[in-house]
C-alpha cells in the first residue's frame, strides 16, 4: 500500500529529525550518522526508534 501522498513531507526521524526517505516499505532516515529504516505496517509508517532497523 503507497503511502498517503504528502505525507513523507511532514514525518522526519524521531531520533534526528531528518527527512525520510520511502524504499522497500521502509522509511530510512537520510541524516548522516542516523539512517535508520522505520518500518511501514499496513501504510501506517512506524516512526518508533525502538521499532527501526539499525543500518548495518
Ligand atoms: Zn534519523
């Protein structure tokens, strides 16, 4: 399911409050020394620091 159109616009990392970035059903954080990829369950994008991927 696409994420609601606007949206990414409006949601930044909880960690660094950088953009996000949409792939893979992921949003990854685009801050240097962040990256994390929060996960988007059912369209609803996740933005927990406790739910996200750490980059490898
Ligand atoms: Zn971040």
């Amino acid at each position: 399911m696409p994420l609601q159109a606007g949206l990414l616009e409006i949601l930044a990392c909880p960690a660094c409050h950088s953009a996000l970035e949409e792939r893979d059903s992921e949003l990854i954080c685009t801050g240097q020394d962040c990256g994390l990829a929060y996960p988007v369950r059912d369209g609803i994008p996740v933005l927990l620091v406790d739910e996200a991927r750490r980059p490898e």
